[in-house]
C-alpha cells in the first residue's frame, strides 16, 4: 500500500532532505509540495537535485487538498507552523519539523521563544519525536513534533546516563560542534561562504539558545528533579554534521555500560567500543548515530561524544522514521542507505 | 535471488563506494573483501562510515574462495588488476575499474601506460564499461572495464555531438574540474588537506593525461577518422564532481537535438533545458548525469557542460550499473538514490 | 610624508582589503571610512578582524570632509559609485574601484550595463588602471578606473600575446575559476555556505558577463581590429583566487617569450618556467601573478594560465599600487607581503 | 643594522611561516635555509608561494655556516631538535619551536614523549617562549622554547585566572578545536583533504595529548599547588586557526577584569567587550590573539573563549617575537600585518 504524503515548506533544507529520502521508499509517494514563497515554481528550479524525480509543483498551502493526504510533513518556521497546523483538519496525521510543539509546558514555551502559544490544545497533544524514547506514543501519535537537531544529539548521549544515575547532575557541560545548514536557507549575511568558510565560533554562549528548554523539560522528566545543563554550540565550515562532546562526572565503564544497555538492540544508534571516538564524516547523509566513551585522565570523569546528520537523523530522517511508525510501516523504510563518505 | 559479491581492493575510495551502493541493493550481497595491505582489519576500521553493515572482514586475495561468487569487483591499482586479472577463473564475471582494459589496442595501452600489457588476451575481451554506449555487449560480457572518471564525463558531453556530426572535429576542447577523492586515498603531499583546500590549479597540462587514451580511442571509432581533443584537468578543492565544460564549435540547437535524441530514454542522463547549465552539488553521492548546452555570443560556437560524481556515476556507480546487466538485473537497481545537497 | 586616505564602501569586502593593506603603509593614514548603510557603526562590529586598528567609526559619505582628504578610494556598487563621484570636488584623487568608469566608450557602457552613463566628462577623463599597461597615465591621473578581477586576469595573459603578434585571433578561449568573494558581501541564496561550498559550476556561460566588455576594448585596441575572445567563468569552493585558464594557437615558445619580455621587470607578475602551471594558493593573500604557460600535444596549440588574488591584485591590491603612483610613493609600498599558505 | 637569520626545518609550514613573516622584516636577512630531506632544491619548488623572494637555496644543516648566523631557528621534529640544537655553537640564539624544550623536568618530559632528554643541561638553560609572560627572560636568553600551539591559547585564556584566584581550580575544561596545518605537513592517510574536508571529530581524548604536560607544568607553577585541567581537542576542516573554548567557576565580572589587568598593554592580545566571543577568521595570518568572556546562565559558571591562528601567533609568530626580544629590535616589527578575511 501507498500512503500520499505531503510535505509543507519544501523549499526549505530540512523538505528537500524530506524529498530525498521519500524518493526511495517503497511506501510513500509525495502528493502535494507546499511553499507559499515559492508557489508555481518546479522543483527542479528550486532544487536542481530533484531533477530526476517526477514531482507536483510548488503551491501554496491553500492549494493542497488534504482529504487525499495520509501524512503531513511540517517543515515550516517556528511560529508560523502552529498556525498553518491549528487549521489542517483535526484528523491529519502530521510530523512537525518546527519547535512549535516540542515544550510541553506554555509557559515554558514563552519563556524560550518570546510570545504566547497561539495553539495550547494542540500543544497539549503533540508527542515529544525522539523516537527511540518515545516510541509507543508516536505510534499512537497524530501529531509528533520534531526535536531540535542539537537536542537530539545531547539527549543520545545523555538521557541514559542520567536515568541509570550514573553521572552528576550538577556538571554536565555538552559543547557541541553543528554544520550549516542547521541555520537553514535563509539570507543572513554570517551564513554567506565568504563568512562562513575556513573558520569557527562559538554562538549563543551561556545560555540562550532555545534548545536547552528542550534538554531541560527532557532531563528533568527523567531525573524527577531539575537538571540544567551547560550547552555551547559552535559553527563549524561543513554542511552537514553535528558532534556533541560531552563532560561529566562518573566511571567510564558504567557509562558506556549504561549506553549499551539502552542501544543494544536500536537499528540507528552505534555504540563504539569503549575508547572510540565518532566523527560527523562518517555519518554524512545517513540516518545512524555513532557515540562514543572515554575516560578522563582524571579518576571519576568521562567523556562522551556522539555524531549525527543533522538533517537527517537530526530532523528530517528522524521525522521519516517516526511517520513510518504512525503509518505501520516498517520503521526503518527508507532510512538504511550508508554515510557518503568521503 | 541473490548475487554474491566479492570486492577487491576494498580499502579504497571506489571499493568504499560500491559497499554504500551494494548494501541496500536486493539482490546482491556482499560476500567477501579484498585488500591485501589491511587484510585481517574489520571494514569498520578501515571505513568507519560503513560500522553498521555486517560484513565481512578484510582478507587477501588469495584467501577468497572463488568458486562461491557470482561477480568481481576489482577496484584495484592499474597494473595490479591485469596480474590479479589474469589469475582469476576464466568463467567468473568481473567489473574492473582500473585502467588496465580500457584500450583495446596493446599499442596504444604501451604508449599510455609506458609499459607492455601484461594479459593481451584479456584485453581483447574486455568490454568497454560506458553503459549507455556499450549496453548489449556488456549484457553478454565476462570482463567489463570500468571507464576513466573525467573519460566518462567527457563522453557522456562529446559522443552524440561527433556521432551527430554537428561539431567541428578539429577544435573541440575540454576543460574538466575535478574534485579530490578522484586521486584516491594515496599518501601524497599534495593531497593533504592543508594543500589543496583553499586553492585551484591545472595538471596533466598540455596531454600527458592518460584518459586522453581513451578519449582518442572512442572518439576515432565514432568519427572514422583520428580524433584529437584537447584536455585540460584541474583539481578543485571538493570532495566529489567532475564538471567538464566542453567548448565546440557548432549551431548549439543542433547539439541541443543531438544530445536529447541520444538521451531521451536514459534512466540516468538528465538534458538541461536549453541555456541552463548543470553543477556538480547536484549530483553529488548519485548516479546522475547533469547535462547543458548554452549558444556563444559568437555565432557557430558553443558551450557543453557535463556533471557528474566521479566515485559513483565516474566509477563505482557506473560499476554496478553495468554489474546488474551481467546478472541480468534491473539495470537501475541500488542506483536511484538522490544526491545529497546540501 | 603622510597622506589622508578616504575609503566609501567600508563594509564591503574590498574596502575591507583596502584597509588590511593600508593597515602597515607607511605613509598613508585612513582619516575617513564611508558606508551609508552601517554609519554610526565601529569598524570592529563589521569587520571584527580590524579590530586591532585604530580608526575612524563609519560615517555616510555626506559627512566626510574631503578638503582634508588626499586621495579616496571609491569600492561602491557599480551605477553608485559614477553618481558619488560625480558630487566629489573636482581636485580630488580618486581610485574607483567599480565597474562604471572601465568602459571609455558611452555606447559600449550602456550595452553592457543596461543604462545610460550619467557621467559622461569623469567617463572621458578616467584611466583605465591596469597598471603594468597604463602606468604612465595612470601617473598623472586624477581619476583611475580599477579593473575587473576577471578582466585584469585575463588581460595579464593576453595583452603580450596579442601585442606581440604570437596567437590567432579568432579562436581565444578563457575558462576562469573565481572564488567567492568576488561576488562581494551581497545577500544572496547562491552565496550561502550551504548552497556553495562543495560544488562548482560555470555561470554567465554564453558571452552575458560584463567582464568581455573590458576585454573587448582592450583587446580590440591592442590589436587595431576587432578581438571578440570567448569566457566563461566557474565558481569554486574557495574565498579567494582567480585561475584563467586561457587556450590560444600559437607557438608556446614565443609565448612564453613574449610574457618574458612583457613581464621582466615587474615587481609583481611571476612568469613560471615553461612547462610549469600556477595555483590561486601559491598568490592567496597577496598582490603577486604567476603565470605559465605549456605546449599543447597538438602542434601550433598552447595552454596560458594565470593565478592571482581577486581581492588583492585584482582589486583592492590594484588599486592601492595605482594609489601609490598617483601620489608619488614607491609603487611597491604596502604590497610586497607574501601569500598566506597553507 | 640587519641580522643574519638561519632557518632549520624550512620544508614544514612553520619553517615557511617564518620565511613568510622574515620577508619583510626590515631588520633580518635569511642567511640560510636548512631541510636535509630536501637539500638542493629551490625554496619555490618546495613552496611556490614564496617564488617572488630572493632566497638561498636549501641545504643541509652540515653545510651551514653558523659563524655567519645571528640567531637560527629550529622548526625541526621533536627529538631530532635537541639532537641537532646540541651540535650547534653554544654562542649561538636559538628559538627552537620543536616540544623538545617546553618542559623543564627532564621526569616530565621523558612522561609525555617517552624517552629520555638526550640534552639535559640544554634543558636547564631553555627560556619557556610564551611571550607575555615570560618576556624579561625571553630578552637575556640565548636558547627559547616555543610553546606548544594549543598550549599557548590555553594559556592566554586561563593564566590570568588562575594567578588571580578568580577560578575554581578542580574543574577546569578546556575544548578545543584546532585547523589542519597544526598537523604539519606530514604524509598520513587522516590529513588527505578527503578524509577531512566535510567533517570533525575529537582527538586524543581523556588526557594523552602532550600539550597537557605544558598545561600542568605552568598552571601548577603559577598556582602554587598541583592543577589538572580536562583537555579535548578536536580537528575542525580549516587550515589554520585554534579556537579554546573554556569551561570555568567563577563571576564572569571577576573573570574579564582579570583579562584586561593582564592584557590592557598588550599589542598582540585584544580582550572583546564582556559578552562577546571570538572567531578564529578574524585572527587568520596574523599575530593576533582575541579573547572573550560570557556568563553563564547558571550563577557562578563562566565560558571564556580564545582564537588565533596556529602558526602565527601560535608558532613562527611567537617565535618572530621572541626572536626581536632577543635581538633588541621592536617587539611588534614584522608582526602588523593584519589577518586576512575573508
């Protein structure tokens, strides 16, 4: 059986990512490609990529009759997705790629993203889509909401070992590394390759950035009390790519022990054997995590590192995998092709 | 039903390249891997990006056992492959992918390669390696020879125009930008990172290259007559493309038509409309060939620009297209991924 | 001897370079920077690797005080910059950087500009500033017309040849590969990191880029009949560099003589010996040309290639040595650092 | 007046760093450049970009004359330095940049490297050459160690905290993320540009990396009492450039005053308002060093950032100026330029 899938915000890295990996899968078939900013365009225009594929053109959202969609992908910007999503009929199955949906608290919320949820009921509704943790929700799910390509690479490393207690809650500093296009295809004049290119920086230093309401609502759940970590990314010149180093404070051996246990028998997330390290190259343009463990030269302190797509696993793989789940497809159609490497 | 495979040579880029490709195809299982120098490593040391396949470990070649494998990837040196070639069992299927069959003639591979050809017998029943051209025989061959990256390129440009007869013979030029995993996973000085990123330059100057070979091979068989083009490579700080801009002269319609004639019914050659122009990011990890034609502001001239990846449509992908005609397999099988952008 | 230096278009990439250089002249002094769009700002905000100078904060260009100025660079936007210039006191020294005093010929501006030039007296009275060929006039200039990038590389391998009376005319073509910065500061979706970095393709392919206007001109001038070459730039995943790949008939040994007797005694442009090739790498940073040139396999045919830096010797490098001539410093000063490699 | 300068090791990228650097130098003349591995070749074979300068041809060190050398500096390998430097006049200045002299233990050093000090007495007399604070000794001393590049940015960012008590001692972390040519320029399959370009990992991970012994040896010097830092490194795809990113507890406030105590008066040393951070694309080839401070958005924790590029100021750079120290020239000559962006 074929379900119709439509994908709003096609234009957009994280919908074109959405097109690449539905192009192969044998269950699916793109009915409908949203883009109100670039309605009436091909998209072999606005992704020469896609040449080869015989898909319908842009239109505008209005345009899309949804009584013929199984699924719908969001991969709208914040904000402007509980909006288009507050008017799809109550029924449609729907992967939001957005921030919109992922803290469960209003309050929360408005304290991360500066205005009041202008859709609290679906809020209310909406399951948290890191689906090797939520798992048996999403398959009941209507409405899952993406993470944040950084939370899920914090949360791989550290949701085991915060809920097998085997590290300090007070100190846990997670400086992660992102590639591009995590900062998506918009005009910015720090994103342009002349700025970007041959050099690094850390940004959102201290605190602000909006994922650490995810890791806070998430760790915090876990250990029933609050857990605050330290979080800075850095901008790194690769597309593609995130690498999570993590310090905390634990044995070595009952880290890696408590990762193991947790990931044992996941298709996408490779534990190393105790020592190794990941890379991002090595995960390009797939939807598999590799994380690995070292013990600091110092007794009682670790090191953990995990890598991933962001565009991938980080979102838009991750959204595939959690609609083959609501649509009892197997989990992981369309989702098995190797890293492309070198 | 199912193939079993063996890759020699596989702790290179192209034998990496046609691991990602076979690991997702049906009907092909790889069953042993070859590569003397790290024989008795796992493939997830040498290729940490392919960690989550089950595959075999690397052994020498001497170590497989023959009689099990239905078809032979030899990605191995040029030189190497004609003696390990020649060793093999005359009923097994083999893809090569070096050098060493490409010409036909054992004079010719003596002035290209500065030494005798070491199996002239083989030679003589090796079947030329570009599918679109060559498809019937290498459905019924033994020994197919994978092309030259860049000689691919170029043909897939310059075969219809001097079939066609729409261009002028004597002046036809080609100035190919590639990208670094084209030179392999060699130790050399200016392979290193700190060398090639950053900066641009020729090689190969003048007509040293040795896919010029190739290149005065096929197009003199096409023309009836000598064929000489001018060749000039330049490595470009880039992972994977090649992009070939061809400069003929000729009305660019007429090249337009002959190219959409030849190409039409091709799985895997997209024609740009006319005036567009292709790149090589939007063919990148793919098996897709980008094709353009823009008219000079100089009547009778024309510009033909040809995209492609050198280790899949250039190499390990035009491998195991032609792998499926020998095993009587649908031809696109395992090759109709999208290309990875950004 | 200290002269008071102006420099309109401050937050753009050329402007920028024309501060790094002036940063260690000896005997300028930057008493104005002029950006309408950033006034009020520090130069550290918009350029943060300034940061070190001492400066003047950015103002617009109305509240510059030009009596006090000695000389001043104009690294506007073409179509701008003739209706600044046009308002500046008449005495003043003025080095343009943009596209619109290049073209001495009213008609041939506007076929390639689009527009009627609305400064036809400064037109007339402008120097064209390539300086190895206009170094004289330039001398006694008030106004000097800064090259393009592409044109001024092109025209450092062409100029002797034509001059000298060593190719055919009828059949120049110049494959250039340009960096990134060329295209300046400006925000647009095909400059993003994303959309650039590891790919290339050719653009303006046909004969559409305004560089051919400069080419034309001179080309035509140097050889007393019309010259029409054929161009076609690619853009490459690097900051910066320009390499011209140039194929013309003729004998390499008299080109290569020619660019001998030409160059002997410049300061800046380096013929390698024959046979050799340069990269952008090895003129990265700086205002040094390297230039080859190799027999092509076929007799009578030739390979000229060229490498610089486009914002250095192609632009801000340019025009700070034209600077240096007008106010009768040593023509060197300021520019003799080396390339910046790796 | 100017001195003679030998360079030893001049076939690496620091030893062409300081050719670089040397080249406008008003005040030193390269006497001699010695690589035995290289002997007899032209500089411009080795390094083209450096094509344009008079320089002497490369030798062994054998062939040296030292009588004629004012100060000689050695770029040389670990081990084969202090073999070499002890052949050499005991008269004679020398900056080593090898680690063979950046610990002072001869127990700590035989720890790290893993073999004995061939020259202990050498040992004793070598000045550790991390400038700001070592610069009285610098200017008596006849032999200077430079520091480890890694290790000077974690110094510049921690020293001053550590002496003025504002940090937490047992929970100091220091990530870092360093460009490819700190890796020098030698032939291993992990520095091919396709192995690295796209991707990042960390390396020498829980304490192995040798820098750390240059950690422990000043930290615990300054503090008085024995201080272990946690230290990662990561390899990031850029040629130059480090960016030390530090995890500490303490007031931000606190923090940034003790900054700019130690580094108001500083030429090379720019401290950025509180709340900013640093990139290493702004300090790219030059001497410069940027530092910034940001608060967490935990009480008490603070994250304090550096960048400079690894083979200016975190190598030849230091070495230059050290070198003017010991030679009684300005501290700042040859060292102005400023970096160059894009």
């Amino acid at each position: 059986m074929t379900h119709k899938i439509a994908i709003l915000g096609a234009s957009g890295y994280t919908g074109a990512e959405l097109v690449r990996l539905i192009a192969t899968h044998p269950q699916m078939e793109i009915a409908a490609l949203g883009a109100n900013s670039k309605a009436g365009q091909r998209m072999a225009q606005v992704f020469p990529h896609l040449r080869h594929l015989h898909l319908p053109d842009l239109v505008t959202i209005d345009q899309i009759d949804f009584a013929e969609i199984d699924l719908c992908f969001c991969a709208l910007p914040h904000k402007t997705s509980q909006e288009v999503i507050s008017a799809l009929p109550r029924y449609l199955k729907i992967v939001d790629l957005s921030a919109d949906f992922r803290l469960r608290d209003p309050a929360a919320y408005e304290t991360w993203y500066g205005n009041p949820h202008a859709a609290v009921e679906l809020q209310k509704e909406a399951v948290y889509g890191l689906t090797e943790f939520y798992r048996d929700q999403i398959r009941e799910a209507r409405l899952v909401a993406g993470t944040g390509c950084n939370a899920a690479t914090g949360q791989y490393l550290l949701r085991p070992l915060i809920a097998a207690g085997v590290i300090d809650l007070e100190d846990i500093i997670l400086d992660l590394k992102c590639g591009v296009s995590g900062a998506g295809r918009s005009l910015k004049e720090n994103l342009l390759h002349a700025e970007l290119s041959e050099g690094y920086h850390a940004y959102a230093v201290g605190g602000p950035h909006r994922h650490l309401g995810e890791f806070d609502q998430e760790f915090s759940a876990i250990a029933g009390r609050d857990v605050h970590i330290q979080f800075t990314p850095h901008l790194v010149p690769a597309n593609r790519g995130i690498l999570a180093t993590g310090y905390v404070k634990g044995e070595a051996q009952a880290i890696h022990a408590a990762l193991a246990a947790q990931y044992d028998k996941e298709p996408f997330i490779e534990l190393l054997p105790m020592g190794e390290t990941p890379s991002t190259r090595h995960v390009r343009g797939s939807n598999y995590c590799h994380i690995g463990v070292v013990a600091d030269r110092q007794p009682g302190k670790a090191i953990v590192i995990a890598a991933l797509d962001n565009l991938t696993k980080g979102s838009s793989g991750q959204a595939l995998q959690n609609a083959n789940l609501m649509l009892n497809i197997q989990e992981t159609e369309g989702l098995l092709m190797a890293p492309v490497f070198p």
